[in-house]
C-alpha cells in the first residue's frame, strides 16, 4: 500500500458522502480523482487488503432479522459444512473458532421469523444443529484503524 492507499482506508473508514457523486466528493477530499478513487478500491479488494467496501444496514431498523448462530462440527467435516452453510445467501459471515463450536456465523434475514426457517434448512443441509443466540442488547462501539 502507499500513501494514497491508506489515506482512502483512513478517510472512508469515518464515513461516505451521501450525494449524487460520492466517490467524485471522496476523491476530492483526498486529491485525487474519482476514476482513480473507484481503481484504487478495486485494486485493494482484488489483493485482499480490504475484505469489503460497502454499507453497513441495520437488519432490525429496515424490518429484518439478525442473530448469532453456532455448530458444532467435527474437524474432518469442517470444509464440508463451512460450504453448505455458505451457500445460504442469508449468511452473512462464517468464521471458524478453536471450540467445541467451531463454526460460528451471522443470519441476516428479510423478517425476524425468516431466521428459524433458515436454521431448520441448515441443520437439514448439514445433518447438525444449529444454535441460535439472538442479541439481547445492542451495544455501538465506534472502531477504526489507522493505516
């Protein structure tokens, strides 16, 4: 990465200009111009240097549902599962964890009650369990790394 690189990381991490041209906005604040800006990001998601570029929605706020879920998969059946439960759109995320639940992930669903479905669907496709741990309170904690 060189510096123009993570001066956008920097600044797009505070936030995106809502208008009709926010990458022309952003390259402006940064110098540079909007194709370059749009290059950049691409760039940098092609090498893995970012694992996304995009919106975060609040699934309650528009009427969706979200919600924790853990399996407990054997070590020899991991690769299996993990693309199983991946092939689900509502999956989010799927991360594996050193635990007796190795794999965890996220629903994000239309409706609340859309969550149980896919569950049942997953333990169908899998052959094991699925443990759903919804939020019970939400707690906002700003982050950002500098680079």
């Amino acid at each position: 990465m060189d510096r123009i690189d993570r001066a956008i990381i920097n600044r797009l991490q505070e936030s995106f200009p809502i208008t009709d041209r926010p990458y022309q906005q952003a390259a402006e604040e940064l110098g540079i111009q909007e194709d370059e800006l749009i290059r950049r990001l691409k760039v940098m998601l092609e090498k893995k240097q970012l694992s996304r570029f995009g919106p975060l929605y609040h699934a309650e706020r528009l009427g969706g549902g979200l919600s924790l879920c853990a399996i407990r998969v054997p070590e020899d059946q991991f690769e299996r599962v993990k693309e199983q439960v991946n092939a689900f759109p509502e999956v989010a995320h799927n991360y594996a964890r050193d635990n007796e639940f190795s794999m965890w992930f996220v629903l994000a669903t239309e409706t609340p009650q859309r969550i149980d479905s896919v569950i049942r669907e997953i333990e169908q496709s899998t052959g094991y369990r699925v443990y759903n741990m919804p939020k019970e309170e939400e707690f906002f904690v700003g982050l950002k790394f500098e680079v």
